[in-house]
C-alpha cells in the first residue's frame, strides 16, 4: 500500500509529506539495496513508517535520540520527520546502509538527524537522553549495548513483538545487573493503529561498576589510614 492511511495525518502532522518521500524511496530501492524484504513494500506504511512514528509519545521534548541499528533508517527517520524538535543519531555498522541513510537524510532534508558508522557496543558514546533499537537483539544483548549509552535516568526504548513479555520475564535479571531498572511494556498508538507498537522500557539507573570503584577507593583509604 503505497498511499498513506488517513490515520497519517494525524501521527505524523507536518512530517507527512517527507514520509511520502521516504516510503517512495523505499519502495523503490529497499528491496534491491537489502534493506526490506520483497512483502515488506506493501506494508510500508502500517508495518514500518506508522509503527515507527507513534513511539514519539514516549520521548520528551528537545531529547537526543539514538538509533541502534538503524538499517533502512527505522525507526529513526519516521521519528525525525514526526518530531523535528529531536536530534536523531542513526546508528548503523554496515557502510552500504550508511550510504542509504545518508542519501534518504539529504533528499528529504533532515537537518535534525546525524548519522554515525559504529557498533553500538563499541562506540563508546555516552549521554543521550533515549536509545531506541526496533527488531535488532534479545533484551539481554540490547541492554550490553544500549544502556551505556545513555545518561542516567535516560530510557532505552526496545520495539518489540508478541514476545515481549516473556523476553522480559526472561532477561529482567540481567537487565537489572546492567544498570537498568524495572522494565514497562508500553503499547503506543492504540486508538490509531489496528496494530499499536509494542514498546519494553527500561531507565538506567545506574552504572555497573562504579559502586565497586567507590567501594575500593574507600577500602585503599581505610587501610592508609590504620598503616599510619
């Protein structure tokens, strides 16, 4: 379905037009660049730009969001052009998808969007306010990678599927031993999409680590002190 729903208009507001460019764009090269598969075209916009876009409810005004793996730039560019108040870092490790995200970004004129070539697990970037990674890893994994990422008390936005509660049921401990705190499974866009987006979120609140090196700091203390 190349024609964009009526439920667009409202999800996307003024970014409507540029997701008509991107769906376009998609459409027309995903398949042989690799970034979607052959049914995916169809389903452009519900499957893809609309699920992607409606997770802008869950990130505050004026934030820095990261996109981990963004491959054919989702959900990072359909939040770029929901939100132009955002600065979307897209993420992505394969240099044929970084070209695709850095022409998509220039024919639509995204100058809230910054691409970066790197794995999220050795970018060694920290302070962004959101991480958001749509079908790339088990929660587990995502947490190694995406919490470091971010500031304390910033929030890791996971796109899940029907799965998502056993993945959290199953990873929370670890989730936990990383830095990160309970995780919420969130629907977003019920009452505009038949589908809603199923998001895990999961504050950082703290640093693994770093208690310990306080810890030691203190104990290298204590002991200089009965030595003298």
């Amino acid at each position: 379905m190349r024609e964009a729903p009526e439920v667009a208009t409202t999800i996307l507001g003024p970014g409507l037009d540029g997701a008509r460019r991107f769906v376009d764009l998609l459409a027309e090269q995903g398949v042989t660049r690799g970034l979607i598969g052959p049914r995916e075209v169809e389903r452009l916009w519900d499957r893809h730009v609309l699920n992607s876009a409606v997770v802008a409810e869950l990130v505050a005004s004026g934030s820095t969001v990261v996109d981990v793996g963004s491959g054919a730039g989702l959900p990072g560019i359909p939040l770029a052009l929901t939100r132009p108040d955002l600065r979307v870092v897209l993420m992505e490790s394969m240099a044929r998808r970084v070209r695709w995200l850095e022409e998509v970004a220039a024919a639509l004129e995204l100058g809230n969007v910054e691409i970066v070539r790197a794995r999220a697990e050795s970018c060694g970037v920290g302070g962004a306010d959101v991480v958001i990674a749509r079908a790339v890893a088990p929660m587990a994994k995502l947490g190694g990678w995406c919490l470091p990422l971010l500031r304390p008390e910033g929030r890791l936005l996971a796109m899940k599927g029907a799965g998502a509660a056993e993945e959290v049921e199953r990873d929370r401990a670890e989730l936990y031993r990383l830095g990160g705190g309970e995780p919420a499974i969130v629907a977003c866009g019920s009452g505009l999409l038949d589908d809603p987006a199923t998001v895990v979120v999961v504050q950082k609140v703290s640093t693994p680590g770093r208690t310990k090196k306080r810890t030691s700091a203190r104990a290298r203390s204590a002991r200089r002190g009965r030595a003298s």
